[in-house]
C-alpha cells in the first residue's frame, strides 16, 4: 500500500523581493523617465578624410578609364579594373568611419 500524501497548500502568488506583494513604488513615475541621449558623432581626423576622399576619386576614376578603355588598360588585365575601382572606392567607407563603434 502506498502512503498517502497530504494535500498541498495553496499560495498566493506575490513578487519576489517587494515585502507585502506591493506593486508600485514610492517614487513619482515622473521622477523615474530617463530620456535618450543621441550618440556622439563619431571622430575622424582631416587627413582621413582626405585619404577617404582620393580613395573614392581614384576608385572612380579608375573605374571610367576602363569604362572607356582609357589608355589601353583592357590590354594590361582586361575587365578586372572594374572590380579594381569598385573596390578601391568602396574600401574609402572604412576612412570615413563606417565601421567604427558606436560611442
């Protein structure tokens, strides 16, 4: 035969921590509000900017010349320097700050 169990007693549920199941705090809700603050423009030095800006004039440039088979350029390489200036002018975003964290 099995023992008999006894029966459970039934709780009331109240929040862990709070003495008296108390819901609301003393403080004002008013007091409480803490508005967003903007993050702070990220910083880069002059000169990386410059060298960002030559990046993107050179990508780009490079990119027309073999556009237009400038100079002869398809005979050194053929339509890699698309790719070439493609990359060069998207490489400029990291001298510009693009991946840089947010402070």
């Amino acid at each position: 035969m099995a023992p008999q169990s006894r029966p459970r007693k039934v709780r009331k549920p109240t929040r862990a921590g709070r003495p008296g199941g108390r819901t609301t705090s003393p403080v004002p809700a008013s007091s409480r509000y803490t508005a967003r603050t903007r993050p702070a423009p990220r910083f880069r030095p002059e000169w990386h900017k410059a060298v960002g800006a030559a990046a993107i004039v050179a990508g780009f440039a490079l990119f027309f010349v073999c556009r237009f088979n400038g100079w002869g350029i398809h005979n050194y390489g053929g339509h890699v320097w698309y790719l070439v200036g493609i990359v060069l002018a998207a490489s400029s975003t990291w001298w510009f700050g693009a991946f840089d964290r947010a402070t």
